[in-house]
C-alpha cells in the first residue's frame, strides 16, 4: 500500500522540525513515552482480561546499529488499520481514544498530543515502524522518508510489539553516540513506569569458579571468590521512585537515599521533606526537599524537576514553584502539564497556578508543624499547649537558621503565606534563642518601650563586630536580636507594617540612651559656650565629608566617643543593594557615620581645657582613632600611624 499522510499542509515536516518542540532532543523523550504507552495499555488489557496471552518480558530496548537508532518495546501493538488512524492521519491521539474506551483504567498514559512520533524526524530523514498487535492480524511495516508521502505493507514479524526505526540524519549525528543516548535516557527517562534498557554494563560480582587465598588470622589459608567483571543488561530507570509510593511506606533514610539519587554530587543530607500527594481538584504527586542554605541566596536554582507521568518535563518550573521556594530540591508529577510545556503556558493555565497555590499552602502546613512539635517527641504539643514556644526546643527551632531565608523570602513575596508565617516565623536573639513574634513583644515591651508608645527591637547584624554595642545594651537590660540574612532590611520593613506600634533599631544606630529614647535624660556637665568651643576642635580632626560630630549627654563611665550610623540611610542603602528601580538612588550614596562625642567624659572635658594645640589634636585624634577601630573603620596608612602614635603616647 501507498498513500499520501492526512495532513492539513504540505510543509508539516518542517513545522514539525523546527517549531514542535523548543530542542531536537526531545525526540528520543517522545518515543520512549510512546513504547511506555503501548506497554501500559497492554498491562490494562490484562488486568481486565481482554488479553489472554503472557504479558512475557516488557521491557522498553533502546540499541544503536550502524546509522540507526531503534526503539522497541513487547506492548500492544498496531494494526494496519491503526496505523492509518493514528500515524496517517497525523494529530489523532492513540492514548485519548484508548482513555475515551476505558475510561476506568488506572494506568496513567503518556502521550495525549497525537505529534509525539513526529518528532522522529527533528533528527531522522527515515522512519520505519515494524509492528505487531496483540490482536490476531497481519504485522506490519511503514516507512516514511521525510515526505508527506509513505509505504506500508505487511511484516515478517513474529512477536507482539513495536520497532521504531530511525535512519540519524547526518546533522544529528550525535544521537548515534553511545554517551550522548544515555545521558538523554538519564535525564528524560530515568523515573519511567517500565524498564528500559540500554546497552550492558560492566558490575564487580564474587566468581563462583575462581579464588583466591587470604589469610585466616590463625596462620593458615582460607579461599575467597574472587572479584571478576561482569557484563549484564543496562537497566537506565527506577521504575518505582519514591514520590509513587506512600509516605507510610517510607522512612526518613528511603527520603534521604532518594534525595542523594537525585542529587548524587550534593553530599549533604535534605533538612526535611514535604511529601505531596493530590487527586482533586488536580493531580499532583511529588517530594519536595529543603536542603541547607546559608546566608546568601544559591544561585542555583533549578533543582526542582517537573515530570509528567514520570517523564521528565523540565527543570524550569517558574510558575509551578511559588518564587520563593525556587530554592527548594525535588520533584513534582502532574499529568495535568503537558509534555510539550513551554514558559508561557505554565504561567498562564489555571491548573498550574492551583498547583503552586498548594505547594505554597503544604509548606506553610509542615512548618507550622514542626513549630508546635518538639524534638525527639511527637506527643509534646500536647503536654505544652500551654506553654510559650521559648520554653522547649521545637522542630522548627532546630532547622531555623538553615531555613529562614526561604520563609523570609516567602514572607515578602506571597501574602497568603506571609499571613501564615506570622504565627510561626521565629526570631533568635543574640543568646541563641528562639522566639515566637508574639511570644517575643511580650518578653520586651516592659522595658523597651519608648516614649511614644512604640516597642524597640534592637538587633545586631555581626555579634563579633557589634560586640561593644550589644554589651552595653544588655547592661540596660535590654534584649538585642540577631538578624544576620541577606533579607534583612526588606524582612525588617515588612515587620514594622505588620506588627503594629514595633520599630527595629539597630544596636550601632545611635548611642545606647538614645536607641529607646524615654522622657529622662542625664544632665550634662558642660555648659553650652563650653560645647560651641569644643565641637570645632573635634570637627578640625574628622572628614567633615564622611562624620558628622555630634555632642551628647551620656554617662560619664561610657566611651568619650562612639561611631554610629543613621538607622533609616543605612537600611535603605542595604535594601538597594538587593533591590533595583527606584530604591538604586540610595545606593549611590556615600556612607555616612555619626562621630558621637560625650560631653560627660573626663578625656573630653581634658581636650577641652589642653592649653597646649599640639597635644589637644593629638588627644582629639587619639580618641577618634579608638571609636574608628572599634567599628572596624581604621585601615590601611590611618590605623599604621594610629599604633605608632599610641605607642609614643604610652
């Protein structure tokens, strides 16, 4: 028999080469899943028993000979008759008939799209197909050439099944290379609901013929096998992977081995694992991991694999991944997105969009969770329901620093979690502690609340540089906040809006009495002709471009001067750095310091009454010097000339 294929225009092929699908590669995906299919419907038929005979060997072959590359599998088959349906008439859907026949079977098939075997000639300028059905008819034989033209006669063949036969085009010359096949099957293939195979490869087995002589630890010799190389068939997938199973069936080591087989470069164990599994209203199935991110954000970020009936779809999952938990590892399974999924179809389709609705809601279920368990103890919510979270270690607690970023971000970025996240997202205080937001309000606001009515939350970014600092806000009694990520300007704005009559401050931003301001003040020791004669002198000293000095009234045992930064300049400026538009204005700013002076201080009522100018700049400078190198701000020729003159002082 001869024909022309039923298609709507003459020029399908090139459409199809071109245009179908976004990489050539994606070809070798499209038949796989077609042989899957053929081989599921046959399970189905089984199952049902309108298949009779030995289901018998089904795994899917995939070999290269001489120019061709063939896939084979033992599945049902086709007919001359489906033949002309499904591949003359291009577009006609072998799956949704069959689906629209047995609409109660629960194999899940591949190929909805009717274009799948088309894709054969992105990378072929021949296709034959040798098939054979479960049914008593004919096998048969079709080739096509490219053309919109094809033959097909009856076959030889004797076992149930189907050859795809692709003749490589010598453009795609790299799909008859061995490493380049198998790292397609690897990446499409490898969670594929039926054993593929590839090739043989070499295992170290004990020899049941050959030994060797060891010691036995008591002088003499005893025989063991020896380790011998072995050829056997290379079987590429796992045709069970563990996001198919129930959570029930598996433990915290099977997530763990699962998450290594996924990542194997990544050596790391995954904090813990959300297990996602969804039958209305979509279909959804996966695991998500949260690995261990640190202070900065990785810029690796597609390590979620989207699969659809365990093909591999993409690693870009914009649009199905809240932005936030781009940063998450795993997997997800949807026959609700299709194979052929490009960008703008997973940003549009309301589907998708219902799907990363609820993976942002199942996040925010598993951290409110472990926010309520302690470790090590499942029935511990129950006996401290009661209690304030602060008072036994939490499962939340335990992970916080590791994971924070990610609720951070998500706070900032979707409101529904935000509004979750508020009863759950902790702070931890410089002491290492952790606390609810509510729980921590509450421990504060007795003393520091300003005179406004406002509670102060002082935090430090760096303990070891802020230590001088946090020290003399403790000494007031004063609790100070670590909050070290790189969110923290934007994640410190946000706080502010949602928690009212709350300002954070940090623990540098000003002079200790100063950072809650209150209705006392300490009285000051200088007179104000006194501090209008004093101010130039220290001005004379300082980068006028860079300090603004400042005369305050503090207690006479605190430093003679300190370096502090404006609160509301600095935050911005760091918000910049991470933001762009309208926020890049502040980045171009020059830092800017405050030089605070403390008037009550027996060095500076001494630079004031120095009769001597040389040794009243000297003393000025000296004292300068101390507050720089306390922030970290003396370098380079300064601090050199800071040690030789502290050295000529002494």
């Amino acid at each position: 028999m001869q024909g022309n294929l039923n298609v709507q225009t003459e020029n399908i092929f090139p459409v199809i080469k071109k245009f179908l699908y976004s990489d050539h590669e994606i070809f070798l995906r499209e038949l796989i899943s077609n042989a899957v299919d053929a081989t599921q419907k046959l399970k189905a038929l089984s199952s049902r028993g309108e298949f009779k005979g030995e289901l018998g060997d089904l795994t899917v072959e995939v070999k290269i000979e001489k120019k061709k590359l063939i896939i084979s599998d033992r599945g049902i088959g086709m007919s001359a008759d489906e033949i002309e349906k499904y591949i003359n008439q291009i577009a006609f859907s072998g799956a949704n008939d069959f689906l629209d026949k047995y609409k109660d079977v629960q194999e899940n098939l591949i190929g909805h799209f009717g274009l799948g075997f088309y894709s054969a000639f992105m990378v072929a300028d021949k296709v034959e197909i040798d098939t054979k059905s479960y049914k008593d008819v004919p096998a048969m034989h079709w080739s096509c050439d490219g053309s919109p033209e094809f033959e097909m006669k009856e076959s030889k063949r004797k076992e149930r099944g189907t050859d795809i036969i692709l003749h490589i085009a010598d453009d795609c010359k790299e799909f008859l290379e061995e490493h380049r096949i198998l790292e397609l099957l690897k990446k499409y293939c490898r969670f594929m609901p039926i054993a593929i195979r590839f090739g043989e490869e070499s295992v170290w087995v004990d020899s049941e013929t050959e030994f060797n002589e060891v010691d036995d630890g008591n002088g003499g010799k005893k025989k063991e096998p020896k380790r011998v190389e072995k050829k056997q068939p290379r079987i590429i997938n796992d045709t069970d992977p563990a996001w198919r199973k129930k959570p029930a069936d598996l433990t915290d080591e099977d997530y763990k081995k699962f998450y290594h087989e996924l990542y194997p470069m990544n050596f790391e164990d995954p904090l813990f694992q959300i297990h996602l599994n969804v039958d209305y209203p979509f279909n959804l199935t996966g695991i998500l991991y949260f690995p261990k991110v640190r202070k900065t954000i990785d810029p690796n970020r597609n390590k979620i694999q989207l699969y659809c009936n365990q093909v591999f779809v993409t690693d870009s999952v914009e649009g199905v991944v809240p932005e936030y938990l781009m940063l998450l590892h795993g997997v997800l399974d949807s026959p609700d997105i299709p194979l052929n999924v490009s960008r703008s179809y997973l940003q549009s389709d309301s589907n998708v969009k219902k799907i990363a609705q609820h993976i942002s809601k199942k996040v925010a279920d598993k951290l409110e969770e472990m926010s309520k368990k302690a470790v090590g103890n499942e029935n511990e919510n129950e006996k401290t329901a009661d209690t304030k979270l602060s008072t036994f270690n939490s499962q939340l607690e335990e992970k916080w620093d590791d994971i924070k970023i990610f609720v951070e971000y998500g706070m900032l970025t979707e409101e529904k979690f935000c509004e979750r996240a508020m009863k759950f997202a902790l702070l931890k205080n410089t002491e290492g502690k952790y606390f609810k937001l509510d729980d921590y309000r509450d421990k504060v606001k007795a003393l520091q609340t300003d005179k406004d009515k406002n509670v102060i939350y002082l935090y430090a970014t760096d303990v070891d540089e802020q230590h001088a600092y946090i020290a003399k806000a403790k000494e007031k009694g004063y609790d100070v906040l670590l909050m070290d990520s790189v969110l923290n300007s934007h994640y410190i704005n946000l706080l502010e809006q949602k928690i009212e009559k709350t300002r954070f401050v940090r623990v540098d931003g000003d002079t200790v009495e100063k950072l809650i301001a209150h209705e006392d003040s300490i009285p000051e020791k200088l007179t104000q002709e006194q501090k209008d004669k004093l101010k130039p002198i220290i001005e004379g000293e300082v980068d006028k471009q860079r300090y603004t000095v400042q005369l305050e009234s503090m207690e006479s045992t605190d430093q003679p001067m300190v370096i502090t930064q404006n609160e509301f300049m600095r935050r911005y400026k760091e918000m910049s750095q991470t933001s762009g538009g309208g926020m890049g204005f502040y980045g171009e700013l020059p830092d800017n310091y405050n030089l605070v002076v403390n008037i009550n201080h027996p060095l500076i009522e001494q630079v004031l009454n120095e009769p001597d100018a040389e040794k009243q700049k000297q003393l000025v400078h000296q004292l300068t010097d101390l507050a720089l190198l306390s922030n970290g701000l003396l370098k380079g020729e300064a601090l050199t000339q800071f040690i030789k003159r502290s050295v000529e002082m002494i």
